[in-house]
C-alpha cells in the first residue's frame, strides 16, 4: 500500500512537471482606458504573479479597419455608458484616473505605439516599465505624453539615457517598426480580436482561449485554472 501512494505521489509530480506555464498575451493601446485599467489589475492583484505575461502593442484604429468596427464614441450613446463603466472599476479597484476629461479625446496614438514597438525590439525588458509611465501620464494625469518631446522625456526617464531614447523615437519611424506593428496588429485580429483590451489566455494543459475586456477576467481566471480573487470589486468582473 505504501509503495501504491509512493508510486501515485511520483505521478502527480511528474504530472505537475510536465505541465506548462499559465500564461497571457495582452494586446493593448495606449488609448484605451480599459486596457489601462486591465493592466493595473494584473499589476496590482497577487493571483497573476504565477501567470506570464506578455505585453504586446497594437494599433487600435488599424484592428477597427480590420474588422469594420466603428469607434465607441461614434456609436449613440455608447461614449456615456464607457464612461460610466469606466468610472465603476477605477473606483472598485482604486486605480488612479483623472477626473479632468483628455481633451481632444480620442488621441491619436500611432507614434507611441511604434515607440513601444520599437522599445520591445531594443530594450524588452524595458517596455513594461514604459508602458506603466506612458499610461499614468495619459490616464492618471494627462501630460500629451503623445507629442514626441515628452515621449521622449518619458523613455529617457526609462532608459536612464537620452541618446538611447533618441534611438528607440529614431527606431519608431523605420520601416521595420511599422511593418512590425502591423503585423502584430493583424496577429490580434486572427486570433479573435475586434477591440482592446484584447487577451489570449493559455493554461498549464495548452489550451488558449481569447478574452475581450475587464469585464471578462474572472471567466479568464477560470481558463487559467486560478482561483479568483475575493473582494468586492471582483464581482463586478465575473
């Protein structure tokens, strides 16, 4: 009998051993606020420190085209009920967002996009600490983070280097870039993307599964195999 659990405990560790990493790619613009607020989540909530995450920049108005999609705030009505939803999970996960509306919203975010596309390419494991600066002065307090000298105030602030931020804006406007940023933009779309955020959620066993939105990271945390956190706030992404 001994020998039996002996042998069963050997499986389940061999089993465990042989199973993959939990992880998520995560599709985002800097312009869309529920990206913003899907990042801090993950950021903020201890249950993903044991998934993989990969950030992955995207244009936004380059998915719409593909898909035929209209912008949110050109549909009636729409623009006020994002707004409302909006003010709802930043206020039940108490993540920092301006009160002031950005003006001349939606930006056009095309430029820092390809910086970060180009940041992904020359410094990886910088773009994470990028995107966390770029959004908190587009979404916690609007600084036109999109006009290039601040861009590059920003990247300088990352890279500790002015000349290599230089060479990341310099990067941004190379062909290699935009063909780059395109394709990973249409890699969204193949794999089920018609908005952002935008996630494609593979768990231990290897199944992928695409997700669309905030509201939707509870039914991701149950793909994964993770056990929800408690809370409140969490109700409201079920």
């Amino acid at each position: 009998m001994a020998e039996q659990q002996q042998q069963q405990q050997q499986q389940q560790k061999e089993g465990k051993q042989r199973q993959g990493k939990r992880k998520i790619t995560f599709y985002f613009d800097i312009v869309s606020p529920f990206a913003y607020i899907a990042y801090y989540i993950f950021k903020t909530s201890p249950v993903f420190n044991q998934v993989e995450i990969t950030h992955v920049p995207v244009f936004l108005g380059g998915l719409m085209h593909a898909t035929g999609n209209v912008a949110p705030m050109n549909v009636k009505n729409k623009g006020k009920w994002i707004e409302r939803e909006r003010k709802r999970f930043t206020t039940a996960f108490q993540i920092p967002f301006s009160a002031t509306p950005i003006p001349n919203f939606p930006i056009f975010t095309l430029p820092m996009q390809r910086a970060l596309t180009a940041l992904s390419l020359s410094h990886p494991h910088k773009l994470d600490a990028a995107m966390d600066l770029i959004w908190q002065n587009f979404w916690a307090t609007y600084n036109e983070p999109e006009k290039p000298e601040n861009l590059r105030a920003l990247l300088t602030t990352v890279l500790g280097s002015e000349v290599e931020a230089q060479d990341v804006m310099e990067r941004a406007k190379s062909e290699q870039v935009k063909k780059l940023l395109t394709e990973r933009t249409m890699r969204a779309f193949d794999e089920g993307a018609f908005g952002l955020p935008w996630f494609v959620a593979t768990n231990a066993k290897g199944e992928s599964e695409g997700f669309w939105g905030v509201d939707y990271i509870g039914r991701l945390c149950d793909h994964l195999e993770i056990e929800r956190p408690v809370g409140k706030q969490w109700r409201a992404v079920l």
